[in-house]
C-alpha cells in the first residue's frame, strides 16, 4: 500500500494495528490478517506478506503476556500457568493495549476477573482479590507524588469543613483470603522475563492458594517503597469516609453511631493514635484532592 497523504498514513497505522492485536496461533485460517498483510506489506524471498505481519502480531502478544505475568505472578502461582495463558489470552482479545505504556495494560484485569465465564463464583472472587492486590502494589509504585497533609491545619479549621484526603498511592483492600501472606510467598520465588513465555520454575511450579482469612489491608508508597499493612476494621473504615470526602466532623459522627460498644473518649483516643499512625506512613495527602486506583 503506497502512502501519499496524513489520511492514508492514518489508515496503514490503523490496519496495522489491527492485524497486530489478532490473536495469534488460532487454526483455522485468518482470512481478514491475510488481507490486510497482502495490502500492507511485500512478501520476500523467504517470507510471505502474511508470515512477515506474524512477526509484529506474534511480538506484540508474547510481550503483553509477559507483562502481565510479571505484574500479576500470584495469579499465575493460584491458576497456573495454562489457564492463566487461556485467561490473558481472552483478556487481551477484549482489551486491547490502549496506552503508550505497558503499566496500564493490566488495569481492567482484576474487573475482567470478575466477567471471566470459565471460573466459579468462588474462583471469580478470590482471583479478583488477588489481582486487585497485585494492581495496587502497581498503582502504589507509580502513583503521583503529592505533599504530606499539614498537621497544623487541625489547629486553624473547624472540625465541621475539614476534610482529610488520601494519598493517590494508597489503596483500600477489604479481603477474604490471607493475599498479602501469598504475595510475599510469591515474591520469594524466582521470575525470570528473558523469554516470550512463562519460564520454567513458574509454569512447573505446584498450584497454590491462600489460606482463608477476613482482613483489611492498606497498600501504599513509603519513602519510594512499596509497602503493604493489616488495619483494623474501625481504622479501615474510618479510612473509607476519608475517601468518600467526608468531614472530620462527619467521619466522628458517623462512626460514633456506628461502633455503639466504645464511648466518646474510646472512640477520640481511637481516632488520635490512627491519626498519628496515618501521618507518619504518609498517607495523609495535603488538600482536598484525592485520586483513587484499583480499590473494591
């Protein structure tokens, strides 16, 4: 296809694009690949137009693969690594790589969990919980810098329009499997990216799964590094009305008529040591602002 205006140009990216996100190795023959390789590249002494196009398509999707592997290495530990092959495979066909980098690539998958048709309602959830998990160690990696909150704010405004905000790091996580635990179990076994495909410590790797366990988990940056801490159910939700904007006011009302076991100096003495402990993690953010990535 010769190319003799921007319009025409648009129009080569755009197949190419789309033969590229073809999935490869399907067995019966891909007639629309086939068109599109013979209208937008020549064959060669040793290459049809359609085995030169494989090239790109067959490059594209074992480097996704690989991304999503490396990013998500305990949802291949929990399916191992032919079903998680199967499960990406149906990701990627449905979202397509839409962004400049592969960081994103994986932002609908813990949501695809969810949708994948092949695994139990059970199965659905746990993978979901597990994915979500991992994504929020991405999103905490990566997320935008911020200031911390300045304590002495509490000193200068009313209690009833002061609103506290979270980092844009931080992520929220009400789990019903031990995922943190599984996670760093995960981590202690050796990945290895060098290869188009799963390598072989990880695809023979036995089949594993976490234990069982309802906890709360905060996933966040720390001092450029990743962190990952278990919080109490009063702590976590005092955190959720952070996040839904709520005011300090509000956040002591609401959680005063909610745990009724605790009296109003338990509740204040309660509140003052997470505050305390939120401002020297760092997750309070300056303002009122927040940005929130991959929570349940």
């Amino acid at each position: 296809m010769s190319c003799n205006s921007k319009d025409e140009l648009a129009e080569i990216q755009k197949l190419f694009s789309a033969a590229a996100f073809r999935q490869p190795g399907c067995k019966t023959l891909d007639r629309a690949f086939e068109d599109i390789a013979m209208n937008l590249i020549k064959p060669c002494a040793t290459q049809s137009s359609s085995e030169r196009l494989g090239v790109y398509r067959e490059q594209y999707w074992y480097r996704a693969y690989d991304s999503l592997a490396d990013d998500f290495p305990s949802l291949v530990k929990v399916l191992g690594a032919e079903v998680f092959e199967n499960f990406v495979s149906a990701y990627l066909d449905r979202f397509k790589s839409s962004s400049y980098t592969l960081r994103d690539l994986g932002q609908q998958l813990p949501q695809f969990c969810l949708d994948y048709p092949a695994f139990s309602t059970e199965q659905k959830e746990l993978i979901f919980q597990i994915a979500s998990f991992e994504w929020a160690e991405i999103v905490a990696f990566d997320s935008a810098v911020v200031d911390d909150f300045d304590a002495s704010t509490l000193s200068t405004v009313d209690g009833t329009r002061l609103h506290l905000s979270l980092k844009p790091n931080l992520t929220l996580l009400s789990l019903s499997w031990a995922i943190d635990e599984f996670v760093q179990k995960t981590l202690c076994v050796e990945k290895c990216a060098e290869t188009a495909r799963l390598n072989r410590n990880v695809e023979h790797s036995p089949i594993c799964y976490p234990r069982r366990e309802t906890n709360f988990v905060v996933v966040y940056r720390h001092e450029q590094s990743v962190f990952y801490k278990r919080i109490d159910s009063l702590s976590y939700r005092m955190l959720l009305l952070i996040r839904a904007g709520k005011s300090l006011a509000e956040i002591v009302e609401t959680i005063g008529s909610e745990v009724v076991e605790l009296n109003e100096e338990e509740l204040a003495s309660a509140f003052t040591e997470n505050f305390a402990t939120w401002m020297s993690l760092g997750w309070l953010a300056s303002g009122t602002s927040m940005a929130c990535y991959g929570e349940q």
